[in-house]
C-alpha cells in the first residue's frame, strides 16, 4: 500500500510540474504578444502619420529589435528574421534607415 502511494505521489508531482510549464510557456506567449501588438500598434500610427516621426519611428525601430531579440528563443530564427523582414517591408516607404536596420538585424538570423 505504501508503495502505490509513493507511486501516485511521483505521478501526481509529475503531472503538476509538465502542466506549470505548458502554463508557464502559454504566459511567455501571452506576454510576448502584448508586447509586439503594442509596439506594432505604436509603429503604424507613426506610418500613417506625417514624415516628422523618423526619429521616433527609429527609436521604435530600435525597441522592435530589442524585443525580437529578448523573445528569439521563443520566436526561434526563422520566425524572428521573418519578423523583421516584414516589419522592415512595412516601414520602407517611411523610413528607409529603419527598414535597412531591420534588414539588418535579420541578417542575425541566417
């Protein structure tokens, strides 16, 4: 008797722990989520806008990267570079050195 539940102890603790990190990885997701809306939100109304946003479109530019960066094990390489890919296609009407670091810092992900 004892040893079943020793048994349905382990599996219970087991079960439990797989079931934080699935919670845990859906959290990171949710979170990283948020942030690239926000920043993509903050990005297109600089677009829509007239050209006196460059620097501000270059500074969130530069967050853009920081973030894909900060999330690129979660994204992995291919989703990261294709990230920046498509932001840098997005910006190049606006910005043509925004689009160039972008292009860029998907280079890092060859």
């Amino acid at each position: 008797m004892g040893a079943r539940i020793t048994t349905l102890g382990v599996l219970l603790l087991t079960v439990l722990l797989l079931a934080a990190c699935g919670s845990n990885q859906s959290a990171t997701q949710k979170e990283m989520n948020a942030k690239f809306d926000k920043i993509d939100y903050l990005m297109a109304s600089m677009e829509t806008m007239n050209s006196g946003f460059g620097p501000q479109l270059s500074n969130a530019t530069d967050q853009y990267i920081a973030l894909v960066r900060r999330y690129s094990d979660v994204l992995g390489a291919d989703e990261a570079k294709q990230r920046l890919v498509e932001k840098g296609d997005q910006v190049s009407d606006y910005c043509l050195a925004c689009a160039a670091t972008l292009y860029d810092a998907a280079k890092k992900y060859d």
